[in-house]
C-alpha cells in the first residue's frame, strides 16, 4: 500500500538511528509512501530486528558520529549501484541532568549524535546527490532546540538567581 499524498517509489531513502523509535516510525511511513528504504544504527542486533519488520529494507550499520565511518559505509553502498535519493538524520538522544551536575562526557556525546552526525553523514550523501544533480535531506531537529526544559539540557536550573 502507499500513501497517495506523494509517491515515493523509485526513490532510496536512508534514516539515521532507524532501528527503534522515531527513526523506525518514519522508515514505516517512507515505506508506505513507496520508498526502498536503508536504515540505519550503530547496533548491528538491533538493525537487523528492525530490518526484518520492514520488508526489503535494507542495512547500513555504522556510527554517524564518526565522520570516517559515515564516508565509508555511504560510499561503499553507493559504489554498490544503490544510490540514495533522500537522506532523513534523525539520529539523536538525549542526558538528563540539571546543569551543575550534567557530566562533561556526556555532554560532548550529545554534541558528536545531535549535531556532529547531522554534518558526517549529511556530507557523505550530498557528495554523491550532488554529482547525481538529484536529491533530499532532511534534518530533524528536537524541540530542545527552541525550548529548554529543566534537567533535560544541560541549563541553569530554575532556582538560579542572576544577578542583574
């Protein structure tokens, strides 16, 4: 079945950190649109669960947050005659904890998946589409981006005074 809202078929369509979650429910809905679809996770086990709940789709197991592995594993499926008309990058987490206690390292992961692999892997596509002359990326963005909620980002906890 495909959604008559807009066709995809003919068209490649690889989502980062599709094997759970939004990513996978996005894969889902690409899918129904008639898209072939590539997902994508860092947890070989899990991509492969994930796979076989979408029928045909295929896997590119790889670490966005590594520039290096996403040039790779994108050019390697490229070369192999599979060119990808649309890039969804939706890899992204999140670390709870109110400012003054929020670890360092984890804020530098953060970093490295909600941003960083937005860059990695969105190069390694762009690459290819554009000597194609063809193609899509879309960037999902959480709405921490606008709206800073208590121990969710690393941000002043409300009882903070400013001095003025």
């Amino acid at each position: 079945m495909t959604l008559d809202l807009f066709d995809l078929r003919g068209k490649r369509a690889l989502i980062t950190g599709s094997s759970q979650g939004i990513g996978f429910a996005l894969a889902e809905g690409l899918k129904a649109a008639g898209a072939e679809i590539v997902l994508n996770g860092r947890d070989a086990a899990k991509l492969k669960n994930a796979a076989a709940q979408i029928e045909g789709a295929d896997r590119l197991c790889f670490d966005v947050t590594s520039h290096g592995a996403a040039r790779t594993a994108i050019d390697a499926y490229e070369a192999s005659a599979k060119p990808i008309d649309i890039l969804v990058n939706n890899a992204g987490m999140q670390h709870r904890a109110p400012l003054e206690d929020f670890p360092p390292d984890a804020f530098e992961r953060l970093l490295r998946t909600n941003i960083a692999s937005v860059f990695h892997v969105g190069q390694a596509v762009a690459r290819h589409m554009i000597s194609r002359g063809r193609g899509k990326i879309i960037n999902i963005a959480s709405v921490q981006t606008a709206l800073a909620r208590p121990s969710i980002a690393p941000i002043p906890p409300r009882r903070a005074r400013w001095a003025t």
